[in-house]
C-alpha cells in the first residue's frame, strides 16, 4: 500500500461500521463510484439450523476506486455507514491493482479462504452475541479453534470469559 500522490484512479481502503458493509457497497454503487466487496460462502452459526451464507471477507473494510478529487472524496466518505478512509498521516494509502486482482481470483475460486488474525493481544472488544453481550473487555488471546479469551476488568479485578470469536468485535481506537 502506498500514500497517493497523484490524481490517477486508485483502489483504498474503507472502514465501515460493525455489519454496515453491503449497505456502503450499496450506496457507492448508487453514486456510479466503483467498489469491490470480496465475499466468502461460509456456514451459518445458528442453533437452530445450519446453512451457507456469503459474508464479507475483510468485516468492517470494503475498497472503493478513486481518483479522490474533492467532490468525490466528500461523497464516499458521506456515504452511509462509512467511517472513514484507511490510512496514515499523510492521507488515505491506495492499495495495488494487483491485490484487488487477486483478492477477486481467490473469491472466484469455491474453495476456503482464511484471513490473517482478528485481534491482537490488549484490543479493545465488545461482545455483540450471546450470553455475554455488551461486555467490553481486553483480547487476551485466542483459544482453541474459533474461540477467543477476553478479560473484563471490574473493581480494579480481571475476570477472563472464553467466548465464540465471531461474538467478539474489536472496538475502534477512538471508544
């Protein structure tokens, strides 16, 4: 990834909030703004019954492409649900055309795809699902496959629950 410097059409980066992302592609298709939103087939958690559903690939991120002028700049980060755009101090970091290529040929492909780790040790969190939902802890560590350990201080006390990682959401720096 590299800062932009230039006026020439580029791919970056959004963070969306929590769930928000098909309603930010949405919404940019909507403005003629070209997006890419890599989806994966993955099997439902529900108790009650079991199928496949597609969900994004990168939760929270999705890619627009952009020469970022000013107008459309203000447009895509209007956008409902967008929370802003990826990137340092110097601005938003375009990502390689060949990274979005291949991010479209692995999705292409009707085989697993895994990401690269969630949370790091001391995120911020929140259980957003079950029976510990609107708890807001530190990522301690991941525990056997699919789970995660948070640690919850209380009274000056640390109490860890070992909860699904897909009830976990990491909580942005600002909260």
């Amino acid at each position: 990834m590299t800062a932009q410097t230039d006026m020439h059409p580029a791919w970056y980066v959004l963070h969306t909030r929590s769930r928000f992302e098909q309603v930010v592609f949405d919404g940019l298709e909507k403005k003629s703004l070209e997006t890419f939103l890599p989806k994966i087939t993955v099997m439902s958690k529900r108790r009650d019954r079991r199928k496949k559903i597609r969900v994004p690939l990168f939760p929270g991120y999705i890619f627009t492409r952009s020469d970022l002028n000013a107008h459309e700049r203000i447009e895509i980060v209007k956008t409902i649900g967008v929370v802003r755009l990826v990137g340092n101090k110097d601005g938003p970091i375009s990502v390689p055309d060949e990274a979005i290529d291949s991010l479209r040929i692995m999705i292409a492909v009707d085989s697993p795809v895994e990401t690269g780790t969630r949370f790091r040790k001391g995120d911020r969190v929140m259980v957003v699902e079950g029976p510990f939902a609107g708890v807001v802890g530190t990522f301690v560590r991941y525990r056997g496959f699919g789970r995660v350990v948070v640690a919850i201080e209380a009274l000056g006390q640390y109490a860890a629950a070992n909860v699904p990682e897909e009830h976990v959401e990491r909580l942005p720096d600002i909260l």
